[in-house]
C-alpha cells in the first residue's frame, strides 16, 4: 500500500509538472511577440523555468516507467540531489555575476553590464526553478516517508567482486595457483594506489 501511495505521488506530480511546462509555453510565445526591453527578459526568465521544468518532467517520468517501486524511490532520491545541486551552482554564479555587474558599473561598463543583467536574471530564474524542483520532490519524499534504497554496485565494482571471485578459485587451499602461472596481484579500483596481493581468506 505504501508502495502505491509512493507511485500515486510521482504520477501526481508529473501531471502537475505538464500543467506548468504548458503555462511556461504560453508565457514563452506571449512574451517572444515582443522581443526588447523587459519583455526580453521575461522571455529569458521563462525560458529557464521552462526548461528546468521540462528536465524534471522528463527525468520523472522516465523514472516512473520503472516497475520496480525500489529502483522508483531510488531515482525520485537522485533526483532531488540533482536539482538541489542545479539550485546551489546557479547560486554560486548569481553572486559571481553580481560581482561582476558591479564592479562593471563602477567603472562605466554599461554595455557589458547590460550584457550581464540579462545573465543574472537567467541566473536567477534557474536558482528559483531549481529550488522549486527540489522543494517538490523533497516534499514528496518526506509526505511518503521513504527511506532511499540502498544502490546496486556499479559495473566497476561488480568487475572488481567478479575478478577476485575467479581469481579465489584459482587458488588451492594454501593460497597457491593451480598451474604454473604466478599469482599476479591486483589494484582493487584500477586506480595507482598501492597494490595488494589477493589471498584466501
């Protein structure tokens, strides 16, 4: 039942994702008729809006098509740490940028700072749309009470298990190679740590 509950819940915010992403469109085409001045950039304001919304459409339901309700909960968790980091790296270039108008304006830099007004409120209407994404599929989270499912292993780590496991049959019970080849040892992670011979335990 609360596996249902969970799903209901995505499919509701999905609608609601289409009835915005269908209001954005009509605001996009309203305010591309007149492409100057505030108009340009309230086109760019819904342009983001639009477009954030659009990926958290998208992303959702692909991760609803899943039957799996585990691998659901998982992909609605990912999600929200997607759009939390969309919401803070807008974040982090809105301050650079109003720096960067600032410091433009003190020095009569009027055609750049103009250039950069319309950076920043692009800037800042994927901040809001980021946060907005984030606050729904946070809310979601927490209305249903779900705990994040623990991830399967990567392929990289599935190989690693793989090649230890073969490797463990090779050996007889005193840690010795069947045949005439050398144990060869193996960097677990395939990175330039240190390498460490594999041994039965």
């Amino acid at each position: 039942m609360e596996s249902e509950s969970f799903r209901g819940r995505v499919m509701a915010l999905i609608q609601k994702s289409r009835r915005a992403l269908r209001l954005y469109s009509s605001a996009g085409v309203a305010s591309n008729l007149k492409a100057d001045g505030p108009s340009e950039l309230s086109g760019a304001q819904v342009l983001e809006w639009r477009e954030i919304n659009g990926l958290l459409l998208r992303k959702l339901s692909e991760a609803a098509e899943s039957p799996n309700t585990k691998k659901l909960i998982y992909d609605v968790f990912s999600l929200r740490n997607e759009f939390q980091t969309v919401w803070r790296t807008s974040e982090s270039e809105l301050v650079q940028s109003q720096r960067e108008l600032i410091a433009c304006a003190e020095r009569g830099d009027f055609i750049r700072a103009a250039s950069l007004s319309v950076n920043l409120v692009s800037l800042k209407a994927r901040l809001q749309a980021g946060q907005a994404a984030h606050h729904e599929l946070d809310m979601l989270i927490r209305r249903s009470k779900v705990i994040r499912p623990t991830a399967e292993l990567s392929e990289e780590a599935a190989t690693v298990v793989s090649t230890i496991a073969i490797l463990d049959e090779a050996l007889d019970d005193d840690g010795h190679e069947y045949g005439s080849r050398a144990m060869t040892p193996v960097a677990v992670g395939g990175g330039t740590g240190k390498v460490t011979p594999l041994k039965r335990s």
